[in-house]
C-alpha cells in the first residue's frame, strides 16, 4: 500500500499545493499581507477537517455490528469513487480557469470587507475540498490492507504529503518548473484504475452485508495460481490486490461492476486527454505564483 497511497496524496496534495500557492502570491501582489494570517488560518480549519473525518471513519463505526460496517464501509467505497471520478473530470475540463477564478474570489472579498474575514472561507473552501476528497479515497484505499501493512500504509501517506510540500514551495519561489498537465494526466490515469478496485471492494461489502446479491457466486477462483507466500507470483499478486484490488475470488457482481466503472471513464478520459491534451492550466497555475514569488520571495509565510 505504500505506493498507491504515496501517489493518491501526491497528487491531492501537490493540488491542494498549488490553490494554497495561487491565495498568497495574489495577497502578496495585491499588497495584503496583512490577511495572510487570515489566509493560514483557513488553510489550518481545512487542514484538521480530513483528519478529524478519518478519525471518525476509522473508529467511528466500531462499535456498531459486522453487517452495519460492512454497509457503511461499501456505500463510503462507492462515494470515494464518485467523488475522485469528479475530480478527475472537474481537473480535465475546469483547471485552466482555476486561477483566474480563485483571484476573482479574493479580489470581491477584499473588496466587501477590508478586515479580510472573508479570505478565511475562501481558503476553507479552497483547500478543504481537496481535504475531504483525499481523506475519502485514502481511506477506502487502506480499508483492505491497514491491519497488514500498517507501516507500509502510513508511510506511503506521509512521505506522499511531504514531496508534495516541498514540490509546491519550490514551485512557488520559482525554483522547480514541473510539466503539471503531464503529472495530472498520468495521476488521472491511475486514479481510475485505483477507483475501479474500489468499486469492486465496495461491492464487495455490500455482498457481505447482505445487501445486494451473490456474495460466494464466484466469476472465477485463481487462489490456487497465486503461488506460495514469498514467490515472484504471489508477490505480484499482492501488490496487485494492495494498489488496484486485485483479487483472485471475485464475485460476478463485483466483475460486472468494475468492467461498469471501468470501460466509460477510461473512454471518456481517454478521449478528453486525445482532444484537449493535458490540462496545461495546472502548469499556468503553478508558474504564476512561481513569478510572483521571485519579486517578493520574503512572502512566504513560515509554515
């Protein structure tokens, strides 16, 4: 689990990176420093909001009975992937106007107020979106694994937020040009293979709980090929079954439901990506706070 969970909070969070970046170099270029504290303080409200929604997706259900957490555990599966199908889309088709778009909502809250309040939502909004996103698709992601590769998981996590940090700061401050399109293309790409398992798993869960049918209707059962613990088989395997839910007892339901998740949305995308190329904005956006930090590089607020 390390890998896909290093690449999921790579990309959310160089994301989340990039807004943060596009906030302060347009108060630095527009003279208000003085709302930066403001800025940071929105970034923090969104920045805890993920965390306690993990907290509660983790130990929330516990208490409640097997059946219970099976179908919260499915129906949760299921949003993660619709909401990481919409953020793959809204990336594809909205981020050239990303930009644009957040200064405008700045320059009209300064504008309604000058204390700055407003920037706190603003930031909140911004930023906690891709909070919550990430938390659900992490969390879906770890469901399956945590309890046996508990380090591997949390690493992968960590070390994937970190890279992202560093990568937005020095995208910031004009020090690294990343071909950002490029990077969200391929991620996309990934994330769609990450959300079909998902959605197998989800189903999954609701098999169990009872709640659809054909739970032990097997479309085939590979177990016996996967090999012994420790050979090259079974090590592919369970770094299959640990990034795209690879798994060798499939329900019939749950090979319908991936080829169903699956075929449009790599089509679809593949075809978007064919027509539009990859969505340069990313890149825009990151170059212009990026030129703007090289005049003020003093602007960085310490984290």
């Amino acid at each position: 689990m390390f890998l896909p969970n290093l690449l999921i909070a790579l990309r959310e969070g160089l994301e989340a990176s990039l807004v943060v970046g596009i906030l302060v170099a347009y108060l630095v270029k527009s003279d208000r420093r003085d709302v930066l504290p403001k800025l940071w303080l929105g970034i923090g409200i969104a920045a805890a909001v993920p965390l306690v929604l993990g907290v509660i997706l983790t130990w929330g259900p516990k208490t409640l009975t097997f059946q219970a957490q099976e179908i919260i555990g499915g129906v949760l599966s299921l949003l993660a992937v619709a909401l990481t199908t919409g953020m793959i889309f809204w990336m594809s088709t909205h981020a050239r106007a990303m930009k644009g778009r957040l200064e405008t909502e700045l320059d009209r809250s300064l504008r309604r107020s000058e204390n700055g309040w407003g920037v706190v939502v603003i930031a909140m909004v911004a930023v906690g979106r891709e909070g919550i996103e990430t938390a659900l698709i992490l969390w879906a992601t770890v469901k399956s694994s945590i309890e046996s590769s508990v380090w591997a998981t949390t690493g992968g996590i960590v070390v994937g937020f970190a890279i992202a940090i560093v990568l937005g700061v020095l995208i910031y401050r004009g020090a690294l040009r990343l071909n950002l399109g490029r990077f969200f293309t391929w991620t996309g790409a990934f994330l769609i293979l990450v959300a079909a398992g998902i959605t197998a798993y989800g189903i999954g869960d609701l098999q169990e709980a009872s709640v659809l049918p054909g739970w032990g209707t097997l479309a085939w059962d590979c177990s016996a090929h996967v090999g012994s613990a420790g050979s090259p088989i079974n090590w592919l395997y369970t770094i299959g079954n640990a990034m795209f839910q690879v798994n060798a007892q499939p329900t019939v339901l749950q090979v319908i439901a991936w080829l169903a998740y699956f075929l449009p949305v790599a089509v679809i995308f593949w075809q978007r990506t064919r027509r539009t190329g990859p969505p340069r904005s990313a890149s825009t956006a990151a170059s212009a706070p990026a030129d703007r930090a090289a005049e003020a590089p003093e602007a960085v607020p310490s984290r």
